[in-house]
C-alpha cells in the first residue's frame, strides 16, 4: 500500500514535470523490451500527446503498481473513454489496455553505457515504425481468429489459439529480422 502511494506519488510529479517541457529519466529494471532496451539501460522522457504517437514508439506509462515502458501499439475508443494498447517487445502477448490518463510520455533516448542511442535517428525511427507495423498486424491476425470463431459458432478456442500463435511467430521472426538487419549490421546510417 505504501509502494503504491510513494509510485503514484511518483507519477503525479513526473507529470508535472513533462508540462513543464522538462524531460525526465528512468532506469529500466525489467527485460521486457529487450533486445531493443536492456536492463540498466536509462531511459529519457519527453511530454507527447497521445495524438502525436504512431504504433511503434516506445512510451512510459503507470499501470497503478509501476512505471512501464513498452511499445505504443494504438488507440482505442470504447465508451467515450481511450484506452491505449502497449506491448514488451520480449514478452507473448499484448498488455491490458488502459486509459489514457495513465500514459506518461514518449521515450526519446536511451543510455547505455554512457552511450546516447537517439530515437529520432533515422535508422531508429525506421526499427520503431517497421516494429509499430508488425504489432499492427499481429493485433489484426488475432482478431481475425476471434472472428472465424465468431462466424462459425465454435466454441472451442483452437482457432483462436492457432492464429494467436502463428501472429507471436510471425512478429517474433520478422521482429528478430528487422533488428537484426537495421541494429546489427547498421545497414542503415544515422542522419
């Protein structure tokens, strides 16, 4: 009880700060979006709107617990209220949505061993969109499961199952793909 009040605590002063247009900085504690972010790794904030973000940017919100920077993947509106959809890169499924009171701000560099990587770089920005698209179409292969089981009455989660799983493979194979091909290699050159 008294971790949640000193992170909500946490959270309304960090608020204040990015309106402020101050950044703000985190070190991440958790692997969830590795490769892309490691444990260690500082992450630095800056104040967006919810509007400005494109699936595939990385943001930090606060899920009432703890701080969670994950992959912004869309929006949605249900009951006049937005809800915001996220995603580790590393973990197998998709975040419980939540509301857009709870979005903090846009990951805009990450430290690593005294080391800047700037998301703005057009080889990052170009791994953040390709990532975004994938996730994309990851959520849209699995409503597509849940939509044959719909149409032909099953009841069974089977089909449900066999398209969650083949939308993980997928994203993990290309995902993998596309880091390797723009962060390995650095085919791409910072500009």
């Amino acid at each position: 009880m008294k971790h949640e009040k000193t992170n909500t605590a946490i959270s309304e002063m960090l608020q204040e700060q990015l309106t402020n247009n101050k950044n703000a900085a985190f070190r991440v504690i958790s692997n969830s979006m590795e490769p892309f972010i490691h444990v260690g790794d500082r992450v630095v904030i800056e104040a967006a709107n919810t509007t400005q973000l494109t699936s595939g940017d990385i943001i930090l919100y606060f899920n009432g617990h703890r701080f969670c920077t994950h992959r912004f993947v869309q929006t949605l509106k249900k009951d006049n209220k937005i809800r915001i959809i996220t995603k580790g890169d590393n973990l197998p499924g998709f975040d419980l949505p939540f509301e857009k009171e709870k979005y903090l701000g846009r990951v805009i560099t990450i430290v690593r061993n005294d080391k800047n990587i700037e998301l703005h770089k057009t080889r990052y920005r170009l791994v953040n969109k390709m990532l975004g698209k994938l996730l994309t179409l990851h959520c849209l292969v699995m409503k597509a499961g849940q939509h044959v089981k719909n149409s032909f009455h099953i009841k069974s989660n089977i089909i449900t199952k066999l398209f969650t799983k083949t939308a993980k493979l997928l994203f993990y194979w290309l995902s993998s793909s596309v880091e390797y091909i723009f962060l390995k290699d650095r085919i791409v050159r910072d500009k």
